[in-house]
C-alpha cells in the first residue's frame, strides 16, 4: 500500500539493544496500528491509535512502546530488544467509520 | 476474549480448481468480517462484510457470511498460480469508542500449482 512507509526494511539487533520502528501515512487518517506477525498466528495487535495524542494498548504490548508523533507518524520502539521479539512488524492505517485497515510493507526484525 | 479460527490450515490445489476458506469466530459484540490476501508481503484488503446472507464478490472471489452461525467462508473458483497466498480472516469488535480493532485468525496458506 503506497499510503504507508515503514523504516527499516530489515534489522537485526542483539539481546538488550534498542531501536524504533518508524511509520508514516500520507492519507490524513486518524487511526494507526502496529502489529506483529509470527508463523502460525496471523497478525497481533500490539498498540494502536485513534487519533493523534492517544495511543492504547492492544494484545501483546508488553516490551514495547509507541508514540504518535503526529497525525502521519506513529513510531514503535523497543527498549531492550529479546529474541522473542523476532518476527515480522506491520503498521497500518484505518479509515474513518469502518474497521478496513490498509498495511504499510512491513519490517522483519530478528534479535539475537 | 475475541476468537477466530481458520480453516483449513493449508491447502494445495491445482490450477482450475475450486476453493473454499473457512473463517469461524466468537466476538462479544460483532461488527465486521473482513477477508485479505497476502502475498510476499503486506496484507491487501479483499473484502468486509457487515450484514448476513449478502455476497461480496470481485471477479473470481465471493465472500459470504452467516451472522447466526458465527462464520464465512471465502470462494476462490478457477484458481491460478497468482493465488497462491495466505489468506486472513479478521472480525472487529463494536465494543469501545473507535473503529478499527481487529482479531485476526491464523490465516490459510494456500498454493496452487500448475
């Protein structure tokens, strides 16, 4: 979807690292999603936000923080990267009055 | 907890064949079903459905759901290599203020071949 950009592509970290996953949105849309994807379990929520200034927790949101910077950005941060965090990351956007959400190209993470 | 499951898990096809994907959930307070394809990459939006009994339908995929028995099923007829993809399933919840937060199944991995 050319409506999202993630950076970086690929990462890999070492135990304990930190880094930021960045997203951005060139639709005006209020809310923004930040999943993670491992094999076997689709897609998990781990934070979102409905508008700019709030941000809430999803499914799996322990080891993990967001910002949202302003309306396009919404940044996912890890403090002390651990290899359970290895797994592919998608930020999205959702469009006004329904639940469709449309996905930037993902990052695929690996700690090790 | 909100739950959706999918099946079959995986399916191999030849090219020509017709597929059938199941999408069966448990949601406090349903709102929307929504079917995406994904290739090497990011999910792509297929369809949402919101109301039962009424087919979604692009070209060679058709969607239905059954609001009273908790599930859809997503057609694929004449499949062709390029369909070859996971396909996920996710159902959002009305409870809350804000659109937009969607459980997904384990998604179908399907593969055609020629």
């Amino acid at each position: 979807n050319a409506g999202v950009t993630q950076t970086p592509k690929f990462q890999v970290l070492k135990t304990g690292q930190s880094m930021t996953l960045q997203c951005a949105q060139d639709m005006n849309h209020n809310s923004m999603y930040w999943y993670r994807q491992d094999p076997g379990m689709g897609l998990r929520l781990i934070y979102y936000s409905a508008s700019e200034g709030t941000t809430d927790k999803g499914e799996v949101p322990n080891g993990y923080n967001v910002s949202r910077l302003n309306k396009r950005e919404f940044s996912l941060r890890l403090e002390s990267a651990a290899p359970s965090q290895t797994s592919v990351y998608f930020c999205a956007y959702g469009t006004s009055g329904t639940d469709t959400q449309y996905f930037g190209p993902g990052t695929r993470l690996t700690v090790l | 907890e909100d739950k959706v499951v999918q099946s079959p898990l995986s399916l191999v096809v030849h090219e020509g064949d017709t597929v059938t994907l199941n999408c069966s959930y448990e949601v406090t307070n349903f709102r929307s079903l929504l079917w995406y394809k994904q290739e090497k990459k990011a999910p792509t939006f297929l369809f949402m459905l919101t109301s039962s009994g009424i087919e979604k339908k692009s070209g060679r995929l058709s969607s239905i759901l059954d609001k009273k028995e908790l599930f859809s099923i997503l057609n694929i007829t004449a499949t062709q290599t390029g369909d070859s993809a996971i396909y996920l399933c996710a159902v959002g919840n009305a409870g809350g203020t804000s659109y937009g937060k969607l459980t997904f199944g384990q998604g179908t991995i399907l593969t055609v071949h020629p």
